[in-house]
C-alpha cells in the first residue's frame, strides 16, 4: 500500500497533495492573519523596550542626585536623560 504524502496547513489543518497548493492556500487565506500576528508581537515588543528605556532614565535620574557625583557629572547624566525622554516622547507621538 502506498503511503500519500501530504501537506498540511500549520494555521487551519487543512491537508493538500502537493506543496504548492498549499503555499497557495495559505497565501490566499491566512496571509493577513500572519501580518497581524507580526504586527501584534512586534507592538508587544515595542511596549517592552519603552518600559525598560523608562527603567533606564528612572536609574539615570537616581544616580543623578547621588552626592559623590561632581556638578559636571550631573550635568552629564541629566543631558543623557533629557535626550532618551526626547526619543521616548517622538516614538510615542509616531504611534
Ligand atoms: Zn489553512
């Protein structure tokens, strides 16, 4: 008895004989669900780094008030912050 090979569909299972009938089903039904996906993790991703980039400038201002900093040094640390508040401010806008 000889065995069929065939292709299943990884988003709803459905199975096809050869493989390019099924790039062609997935290409013509699920292609917008994998561009949403894509844009899903990519937003949850996003909000990730804007929390740790908060985190950062949280940490930059702490050590700003550390009394073993020189005024130079202070200066310095509150350019940095100013400058990554500056970038989360225009990413948040671009939203
Ligand atoms: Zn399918």
């Amino acid at each position: 008895m000889e065995e069929k090979k065939s292709y299943k569909c990884k988003y709803c299972g459905e199975e096809y004989e050869k493989p390019i009938l099924l790039a062609h089903h997935v290409r013509s039904k699920h292609k917008r669900a994998k561009k949403k996906e894509k844009k899903a993790a990519a937003a949850v991703m996003g909000a990730e780094q804007i929390n740790k980039t908060i985190e950062a400038v949280g940490i930059i201002k702490g050590l700003q008030v550390s009394p073993n900093l020189s005024e130079e040094e202070k200066k310095i640390l509150g350019d940095v912050s100013k400058r990554i508040e500056g970038l989360l401010v225009s990413i948040q806008k671009s939203k």
